[in-house]
C-alpha cells in the first residue's frame, strides 16, 4: 500500500472516523483511482502498443501522411461513449506498416478508459483459438468463445484477410459480425486488402455488414515502417539529445498483435444492448 502524498490518510484512500464508525474519500483517492486505471488499461493492451498517444511516434508521423484519417480517430475517442452506444465502430485499410494497428489501437485503449469491455484479437489468431475449442482438452466451447465476443461492447480484430479462406471461416466470421451488427455493438478492424479483393476474401454477406458497422473504409498511406527500420540506420544522437523513435519500439506502426495476449477485456461486465428503433 503506497503513502498518502496529502498525510491524511494511512494509504488506503479513506479517513476513518472511529468515533462515528464512519469512512470518507481522502484527497488523495481521486489520483489513485487514476493510477490504478491507467495501470488496468496498459495491462490489457498489447506490450508494443501500450504507449501509443496521437501526441507521440508514430502517431505524429502517421497523423502527417493521413491527417484526415486521424482527425476522424480524434472524432470517435472523443465521444467514445456515445459512439459504443450506437454501435458505431471504425476501419483502417492500407499497405503493411502504415501504422492501421496503431489507429485501432487508439480506439480500444479509450474504449477501456472510458470503462467499457474491449476483446483484441488478429483474426488468424481468433480463428485458430476457434479451431482449438474441438479440442477435448479446451474448456470453453466454441459458442461460448462466440458469446463472448458478441458479448463485449467492442471488438477489435487485426489482420482481416490475412488468413486461408474455406467455408467454415466464412461462416464463422459472418456469425460474429452479423451478430455484432444486429446486436448493435461496435467494431475496429485492420486490413490489408481493397474492397474486391477482400469481398473475394471473406464474403460479399460479411463485408456488407461491415459497411453498416464501421461506416466507409479509412484508407492509411504512407510507407512501411517496420522496413524503412531495417533499411535506414539512425544516426547517433548529439550529446544530451534523447535518442529518436525508430519503427520496432513499443508503439510499432502497425505491427502484429498475434504475439500478445490475444483477449483483452475492459473492467466494466457487457451490458445488454440493442439498437435504437
């Protein structure tokens, strides 16, 4: 238990009035629930990614490339409640390391601040943790795994259309959307592909309802990052310069969030939602 900054109270938060039998919030209560969240919140995120600010690298080099893109970003985590409460969600699409991650990043952590239950997954992962609930050795089957999905007031999947297609993806992925979709809970997602060639990917009758949820398609331009880190060495900084952001740090454009932990849930329980009439 760490010490009152204020002298007021013993750590824990509270003054206690024994006389009265009584407990009231010491001054110092509102910055440990602050801390505590803020420690809650970076717990659930990706390692790479629980840094990421639209005021920091890579977000800043990003936000010259695609200063509309981010615009739009500010736009949704500014009235995130409200935006979860109509179901609206968001997509990325671009070329690998433009920073599309990043950006659905920004969307899940305000999603978590403002207290509401987040899931992140790339979708190769979610589908092969799909695949392991035929396992008799796995205890949640696949309609709870499925549930749980469809459960939480945002969905955060990267990657889509990197994996093999074959009916039983489709038919999978097309359950969890449209359940989304008719449920009226929110979606973030990355992808690599164009509109053809991700309909050809995942399915005319999925890419349709990810139209309704996330709105049009926000393109992300600008070159590959994870690249240019491996073709451009930094120079040495002068002395008593900080070191400059390379892609590869924590907070990587981009990079793959199949490595993390792959479900990530906020601290407040799902709550029923419907959409309005």
């Amino acid at each position: 238990m760490t010490s009152c900054p204020d002298n007021r109270c013993d750590g824990s938060g509270f003054l206690y009035e024994e006389a009265r039998r009584v407990a009231r919030p010491c001054s110092c209560r509102p910055s440990r629930l602050a801390r505590r969240k803020a420690a809650a919140v970076a717990g659930r995120i990706p390692r790479r990614f629980r840094d990421t600010s639209l005021d920091r690298e890579p977000l800043v080099s990003i936000e010259r490339v695609n200063p509309h893109v981010v615009r739009e970003v500010r736009r949704y985590v500014d009235a995130i409640g409200e935006r979860l409460d109509e179901g609206r969600g968001m997509w990325f699409r671009g070329d690998v390391g433009t920073g599309k991650t990043s950006l659905a990043m920004i969307v899940s952590k305000a999603a978590m601040e403002a207290d509401r239950t987040v899931a992140i997954y790339s979708l190769p992962r979610l589908l092969a943790m799909m695949r392991e609930t035929y396992d008799d050795s796995v205890e949640m089957s696949l309609n709870g795994l499925i549930d749980r999905l469809c459960a939480v007031d945002l969905l955060h999947i990267d990657d889509v259309g990197a994996e093999q297609t074959s009916p039983w993806v489709l038919e999978q992925l097309y359950s969890i959307v449209n359940t989304r979709y008719e449920d009226g809970r929110a979606i973030v997602l990355t992808t690599n592909l164009e509109d053809a060639p991700l309909r050809a990917q995942i399915g005319d009758r999925t890419v349709s309802r990810l139209y309704e949820v996330c709105g049009d398609p926000l393109p992300v331009y600008g070159p590959d990052r994870r690249l240019e880190a491996h073709i451009r060495m930094p120079e040495a900084p002068a002395a008593g310069e900080p070191a400059a952001w390379t892609p590869g740090a924590a907070g990587d454009a981009d990079a793959d969030v199949r490595d993390a932990s792959p479900f990530a849930y906020g601290v407040a329980p799902a709550r029923p939602h419907r959409p309005a009439a």
